[in-house]
C-alpha cells in the first residue's frame, strides 16, 4: 500500500532544521552557497522551490545528495498537487447526481464503484477533463430532440461523449459528400432487410464516404434520438434508436444526413439558446423535408395519395420503391392520411444488439 500523505511540508522546513542542528545561521548558508539571504528566507518560508542548481550546492552546505533536495521538493510538490486535487474532488462529489453513471458503468464506459471520489475521477476520464465544470452544457451540434421532457444537459453532454469515443474506433478516409450523395438511393434500399443486418451495412456504406454512424442508446433525461457534428475531419451522425419503430429510424437517419448534405460542417443547434430557435426550427424543417423526399419522392407520393388508401396499396406501393412499408406507413400516419392503428402492424420495432 503506497502511502499519501494528508499534509505537505515543504523542503524549506527541512533546510531550516538543518540550520538549526549544523548551529548554523541563513547568512552562513548563503555564504557557503552563493545565494543570497533573501533567497534561502524565500526557501526555507515555502515561498521559493529548490531547483537541481539549488540543490547541487545544498548537497555540499548542508550534506546529503543533490537527488534528496530534488526529491524533497518533487514529494512536496506532488503532495500539494494531490490534496488540491482531492479537494476538488470532494467539491465535485456534489455534481455527480447530474450524470446517468450506473448506465455508463453499466455499457462499460466507466468503472462500476460506490466510491464516489472514484466516480468524479472516472467522469474526468471520461470526458477527457480535470473538472466536471468543464463538461460542456450545450454542443455545437444539430440533434433532434423529443418534446416536453425535461432535458438534461449533462445526461446530453454524456450521451454525445459516448458517441465520441465509438466514432474514434474506426479509421475513416477523408469525407466525400460526392460520395455520401450517391448512397443516399442504395442506403434507404436496405430498409427491407432485418435490422441485425441493415444497421451494419449502413454503417459500412457511410465509412466509405467517410461518414461515421454510431448508435448510443439514449440515457433518460436526454430525450435525443439523433445527432450530426463534425469530429476532426470526418462527420458523426449518432442515433439513439429512441423511438424504436422502423419508419422513424429511417426518417431520423435521412434527417441527419440532410443535416450533413444541407448545412455542412456550419450546422449548429444550441438547446438553450433562445437568439437562435428561429434559425433552429428553419434548418429542421429543411431536413425533415429532406428526408421526407428521399425516403418516398414527392411526385410519387403525391400520385400515390390520389388512390384509395389500403393496407394492401401500402405494401405495394412500398415495393414499388423498394422500401419497407412501414416507411410509407409512418409517413401517411405523420400527415394524418390514415389512423396508426389501421398500418401498425407495418410498422415493426427494431431492436439492435
């Protein structure tokens, strides 16, 4: 067991009981050593450190090596360091409360401990800082939020930070949104397919644009079903599967990538920034109507909406398309064309492992 101490005495205290056994004054040592009273005072008050010179000529004034008054000062300067720290370890105890950490223990982010000056320092880790007050309240990302609940910045901070850490497990080439452009046609195909096998080919389609696509699970308070932002060089589009019907997977993944298409790397949403709700709510809509379009284009849907409205005409008008009904189902539910409860059955839950 390796030893802390609670206190740290500074090398001067030492110096000043040398003094005191050698019956020797400062003015003494100052002659011996060449450094003036002032200075050794300014030592032996704690107001000064010994430096490797300073402790080369204590070596020969006052006995012992050089490597002891170096080390004396190194112990000394660690322990101060370690009981600030503790100090605002224990000051940030209070914050815990603000951050879902028996769910982050339990995906395996942080360690699992009662203890919570351990939690604090696994939070730091975490998130990459020295202080919890450093955790960003709001992000400079564009993400879709569930309304009327009661948000919780730090559970989003956690949330998008989780993303981080996934996206960086994969070497992306650089981004090519001629690329991603030319997906977008083939990634909406694979809607048909099980989820198990469709969540892994998007991904893998989207890497090769350079485009990183990550599903983080949401953490209560937060509310977030989806996220794009910029992570060094390459765009992350996050989704949290918070709604876990098929249609609206598919819709919040077209949101994101119309963020990305439309607003590019100046897309910003600042949730408790009033000053910009109303640049907010037009990028929204810009990419709602965009993944509306490239899910079902307009024209066909506009033609399909002149029919009689059937389960059957649902399901046929999908394959049409090649996309799962319950895309079409959601959408003619969303604008209020049928009842959810004539096409539910179309619209089938995912769950990803």
């Amino acid at each position: 067991m390796v030893y802390n101490p609670n206190k740290a005495i500074h090398p001067g205290y030492t110096i000043s009981k040398a003094l005191d056994r050698e019956g020797m004054t400062q003015k003494s040592l100052s002659e011996r050593t060449g450094l003036t009273e002032k200075h050794i005072s300014q030592i032996i008050n704690g107001e000064a450190s010994i430096t490797v010179e300073t402790a080369l000529l204590l070596e020969n004034a006052l006995g012992g090596s050089a490597s002891f008054w170096v080390n004396l000062e190194k112990k000394y300067q660690e322990t101060r360091a370690r009981i600030e720290r503790i100090s605002i370890i224990k000051k940030e105890t209070e914050m815990i409360s603000k951050f879902p950490y028996a769910e982050l223990a339990k995906r395996g982010f942080v360690e699992k401990t009662t203890n919570n000056y351990k939690k604090v320092e696994n939070l730091w880790r975490f998130f990459g800082v020295n202080s919890l007050s450093y955790v960003q309240t709001t992000e400079t990302v564009a993400y879709r939020k569930k309304n009327n609940l009661n948000i919780k910045s730090e559970v989003i901070a956690t949330w998008l930070r989780c993303g981080e850490l996934e996206s960086k497990k994969n070497v992306l080439p650089e981004y090519s949104e001629i690329k991603l452009k030319e997906s977008l046609s083939q990634i909406k195909l694979l809607s048909v397919k099980k989820p198990e096998d469709f969540s892994k080919e998007v991904i893998k389609i989207l890497n090769q644009a350079g485009v990183a696509l990550v599903y983080i699970p949401h953490f209560s308070g937060s509310g977030v079903s989806g996220a794009v932002r910029w992570i060094n060089n390459n765009p992350v589009i996050q989704l949290s599967i918070y709604n876990s019907w098929a249609d609206i997977f598919w819709f919040n993944l077209y949101h994101e990538l119309g963020h990305l298409i439309l607003h590019g790397k100046k897309e910003k949403f600042i949730e408790f920034d009033n000053k910009e709700l109303s640049i907010v709510q037009e990028k929204e809509k810009e990419a709602d109507d965009f993944a509306s379009d490239k899910l079902i284009p307009e024209e066909n849907y506009i033609d399909f909406l002149k029919k009689p409205l059937t389960r059957d005409g649902v399901i046929n008008f999908a394959k049409s398309l090649g996309v799962h009904p319950g895309i079409v189902a959601g959408r003619l539910c969303h604008d209020k064309k049928v009842p959810w409860n004539m096409v539910s059955s179309l619209r089938p839950r995912l769950k990803f492992a």
